[in-house]
C-alpha cells in the first residue's frame, strides 16, 4: 500500500465503499470511527515530532516542557510547568470523554446486555492482568516494579487506526468489540490511577472537592442542563482535587460518569415537530430560540457534549500530550540500556505478549464454557488480532509512566519500551487480520438464529411451505420500503409455495421513530391485525403518535386498546425479542433476508432471484 493510500485509509475510518444497506453500526460509532483513527493519524505525527525533537541538539524539548506557568488569583496560585499542565489539566477532557463514554455503554450500550458484555469485560480483565502480572514478575525487585500499570492501557486512536490500515478484512462488529473492550479498559486504567498512584490524600481540600461534587449533583437533580454552571463547578473542583492529593483527571471521569446519556424520545421529536411547523408560519428570533432548545434538550448532554468534544480531544490535547511525553534521547547509550533494562522488557512483554494471550485466553474461555457471545460476525481467530492491537498502549501508559517513575532514566526506558511495544504490536496486529482475513470459513454460514418457531410468528404463506424467506426490517428504513412490492410480488406468482416472515429490527439512533413503529405493528397484533398494519406502516410517512392512531384506525383496530398496548412492557420485550434474535443472527442491518435459514446477500434483485432458484429446486 502507497504512503497516500494508508493516510487516505486512515483518514477515511478503514471501511470498505457504503453499500446500498443501511448498517446497523449508528452514525455516532461511525463518527467515534472516523475521527479517532484521523485522530491516530495527528497522534502519529506528533509523536514523531516529539522524538526528532528531543533527539536534536542542545536541551530545547526539555527546557520548554519544564518552563513554569503560574495561574493565581489574589493570594493563591497554582505552579506547574508545561508538561504538568498538559498532563494534570488538559488531559481532563480526555479522561471526561472516558467517562462519559462508560456511562453511555451502560445506559443503553453493549454493557446494559449481560450476556453481551461478558466477554468484553472478562477479555479487559484478561488484558489487564497478565500483562501487569507479567511486568511485575520481570521487574521483581526493582525500584520500578510497582509501575505494572504500564502494561495494563489500550490506546484506542492507535488501535483504531492499525483497524483502519487493515480495511475490509476487519468486519465492523469487530471495532465495536474493541470500542466496547477499550471502554472496560478505560475503566481498570482510571481504578488503577486512583488507587495506586495517588499521592497523600488532605483532607480538608478533599472535603471541598466532596462538597463541590455535591453541588454538581444537585445542579443535576434540579434538570439544569446547561454547560456553564457545571464548567465553573468543575474548574473548582479540579482546583480541590489537585490540592487534595488525588489525580486531577479524576475530576473528568467523574462528570462524565454523570453526563446523562439517553436515546432520542418520541415526545420530545413530536414537540419539536410542532414548534418547527409554528416556526415556519411565524419565523421571528424568539420562535428560532425556543426551537433551539427543544432541539437541544432532546439530544443527551452526553452525546453533545461528546460531539463538541471529541475533535478537540484528538486533534489538539491527544497529540499535545504526545508531544509532551513522547520525546526520549534515543542515543546509543540509551538504547543499550534499553535493551537489557527490566523496565523496557517488562511493559514490552506486557503490552505485546501479555495483552494479546490474556484478550484471547479470557475471551476462548468465556465463549467455551458458555457463559457469554461474541457479537455476530466475531471470531476467535480475529479476537487474537484485536488482542494483538490492544498492546499499543502508548496514552495511557505513558500517562502512568510519568505518573509511577520518578527516576528520569528509568522513565526514559520505560518509554522506548512503549513505543517499542506500540511498533510490534501494530506490526502483529495486522499480520493477524492479513491471517484471519474477513471472510468466515469454508462451510461457515450466518444462519437464522432462532429458527422459525410454529408458533408467535408473523408471516405471508403457511409456515412449513417448501421456500421460507425471514426479513429483519425496520419501518423507517427506505430499502425496506422498496423491497416490499418485490416481496408482495414474490408471494402472488408462487402461492402456497414460500413462507415470508417479518421480524423487526430498528435501527433506533439513525430511524427515531423505528422502535415506535414496531411497537405500533406488535400492538396490532394483539388484535390479530398485525399485516393491516404493517402495510400501512411501511408506507407512512410519519410516525408520531397521533399518525400511528389514525393508522390503527385505518386498520380496523380497536384504537383506545391499542393506544394502551403500544406502551406494554409485553410488546416491548417482543420487539426485543427481535433484536437480539437479529443480534444472534449476525444482521446488522435492515434489510436482511434469510433464506431456508441462510442468509442472503447481495441486491435486491439478487435476493428475489435467490429465492426464485430456491423454489425451481423444489419438486412440484
């Protein structure tokens, strides 16, 4: 591959060209994509640059990074020099994305489903402890031996970045693994930092940092929902924190862990609906206002305050940080002491070694004894690549590097290291896609999971006909809509002969009505009115709740008792039902069709024909 055709895949997130499917893989992961492997990209250069840097002549790099910067307001002030500011204030906000990202995962993310999130966070775990368990036995008795935390990190820019360089060869559940994985990892790293490398704790400025913590939750409770009180409580916080012993990025995880996070809800996108139809009789800057704000609030704070964020993070304070800490004096004498010093193999083997085996080895064993999944189109084999890949822990690990070492030249061997270990890695990890490729083996088929059941199901042509054809849709999507009439079509010229079954699979964050809608389609079916609705769904052209009453009306329903279904927790948990059966099936986006069991892919036009092959091979 040409220099200009790695930056140009980086750059563009490693995805193979958009196909006609709407991909179950949301906007928001394809933007953390996107602008986390361009972010490797700005991470890469500035670490290169710290490097050329520090390795030129005179002592510029260090005499910069150590220049004093005093911040006071009347008698008090806070000292620190360059690098410290970087480290201790501006790496705040990375460690806010952390933290925000967790609570997102938990509110409705892979770590809400248990069965899902087991073998993620069982394969952090597993990367978190063989590699801090193989540092500590090569460090055993040195002065460095409780800087284990090392080889503990993922650097999730660069390792979707080394994603990105492998392309189509890494499915697109498979970076969602590594987001969800990297996501428990940031959780170990953050325990670890306030733990183990925390200062001696003062009380008082802790019991000021406790009470401000207070006054955010109450600003909390209270619904303000605005960013600027909480900045101010925050820097305050920050200050209190700092004076207290403990780590001042501590304060970021922390807010993060309380940015609330919350998927889209229909009320409040009928409201905005109403004020925009209102706005556009009576344009005027007080109507634009209340516009604004009905349209801010019904996106979380956590998602907005991740989108206005993230780009900062990884284009300016990421790279900045780099530039701080990646520079080490790669002379001849460094570098042989580099190759004999535990340090240097102890977190090399940790992040290389350790990362890849403890991934692997806690992933096998969850899968093998049951007690979790992997995401559909996940592997075993890939899983050993994304293990590889997670061995570059350069951020982090150097973060704790300077946190743990106090000893500038075991620090400095720490580094190469790191950097050693991000190289090797990154070469590994990719050798190991080029291996296990993206295509799944020979004989490997993606079948319909569960089967159709006798019963429960919603079909077109009696269950048990020789053909049987599955869809998973979503009522909002367009390529449902335009397979439908091919579908109808399927079903006149072959009566009898093809059972077709509907199950639902909304795609919530890029369709906000979809969920809604097949909870509309399930609340028919109580009234066995499922198909007279359905067909009217996937026609509609809105979905609000008023639009889905008159569509039940249209129906035939009984729409008082509808109304009433439509918020059961019975027909969501069928709904459910169908997603997670999508999950196990290994569809990830709408349509997708399953024939006799077997998915199909390809146009539509290849799916019908499929199907009418299917139906020449069965006898008359």
């Amino acid at each position: 591959m040409s220099v200009s055709g790695m930056v140009r895949r980086i750059s563009e997130g490693g995805q193979a060209p958009r196909t006609e499917r709407t991909l179950r893989l949301d906007h928001r992961i394809r933007t953390v994509l996107v602008t986390e492997t361009r972010g490797a990209a700005a991470l890469l250069a500035a670490t290169v640059l710290a490097l050329i840097w520090a390795n030129l002549p005179g002592d510029s790099y260090e005499t910069l990074w150590h220049t004093e910067f005093t911040v006071g307001l009347g008698g008090a002030e806070i000292s620190e020099d360059l690098r410290h500011w970087v480290n201790d204030g501006l790496m705040v906000f990375f460690f806010l994305l952390a933290g925000m990202e967790i609570r997102r995962e938990l509110s409705f993310g892979d770590l809400r489903d248990r069965r899902a999130a087991t073998v993620p966070i069982l394969a952090a775990a597993g990367g978190m402890i063989v590699p801090a368990v193989i540092f500590a036995a090569i460090t055993a008795g040195t002065s460095a031996q409780h800087a284990w935390g090392m080889a503990m990190a993922t650097d999730i820019a660069f390792a979707l970045g080394v994603l990105a360089l492998v392309g189509p060869r890494c499915p697109a559940n498979v970076r969602v693994f590594l987001l969800t994985l990297a996501v428990v990892d940031d959780i170990g790293a953050i325990l670890v930092i306030a733990v183990v490398y925390t200062e001696a704790i003062h009380p008082v400025p802790l019991l000021v940092a406790a009470v401000l913590l207070g006054v955010a939750l109450a600003m909390r409770a209270a619904g303000v929902w605005r960013a600027t009180p909480y900045f101010v409580v925050g820097v305050a916080l920050w200050v209190a924190t700092v004076e207290s012993g403990l780590h001042p990025t501590i304060v970021g995880v922390v807010f993060g862990l309380l940015t609330p996070a919350f998927l889209a809800r229909t009320a409040d996108l009928d409201r905005i609906e109403r004020l925009l139809r209102k706005f556009r009789r009576e344009p005027g800057p007080e109507a634009a206002r209340t516009l604004t704000i009905a349209a801010q609030g019904a996106v979380s704070a956590n998602d907005r305050l991740q989108y206005l964020l993230r780009p900062w993070t990884s284009f300016l304070i990421v790279p900045l940080f780099a530039l701080a800490n990646a520079g080490v004096v790669l002379s001849p004498e460094a570098l042989s002491r580099a190759v004999t010093s535990p340090v240097t193999i102890g977190v090399f083997a940790g992040l290389v070694v350790g990362k890849t085996l403890g991934i692997w080895a806690a992933s096998a064993l969850v899968v093998r004894t049951g007690l979790g999944r992997l995401p559909s189109g996940v592997r075993l084999p890939q899983v050993l690549s994304v293990g590889a890949v997670a061995g570059i822990g350069f951020t982090v690990s150097l973060f704790i590097a300077e946190l743990a070492l106090t000893d500038e030249q075991v620090r400095d061997e720490a580094k190469i290291g790191i950097l050693a270990a991000a190289v090797v890695a990154t070469m590994l990890g990719w050798v190991l896609f080029r291996l296990t490729g993206r295509q799944k083996p020979a004989g490997e088929a993606t079948s319909l999971q569960p089967p159709v059941e006798p019963s429960g199901e919603h079909h077109r042509g009696p269950l048990g006909a020789p053909v049987e054809l599955v869809q998973f849709g979503d009522y909002e999507c367009p390529f449902c809509r335009d397979a439908a009439p091919a579908i109808t079509a399927l079903l006149d010229r072959h009566p009898g002969r093809i059972s077709y079954v509907w199950r639902n699979l909304p795609l919530d964050e890029i369709h906000p009505y979809a969920r809604r809608a097949a909870q509309a389609a399930e609340a028919a079916a109580a009234q066995n009115g499922f198909w007279a609705m359905h067909d009217r769904l996937i026609t509609a052209d809105a979905f609000d709740d008023e639009a889905l009453a008159g569509l039940a009306r249209a129906a035939g329903l009984d729409v008082s008792r509808f109304v009433v279904d439509l918020d059961t927790a019975i027909v969501a948990a069928q709904v459910d039902a169908d997603v997670r059966s999508a999950h196990d099936s290994g569809a990830d986006g709408t349509p997708t069709f399953f024939l006799n069991g077997t998915v199909v892919t390809g146009s539509l036009d290849e799916v019908v024909a499929a199907v009418e092959r299917a139906i020449d091979a069965v006898p008359v």
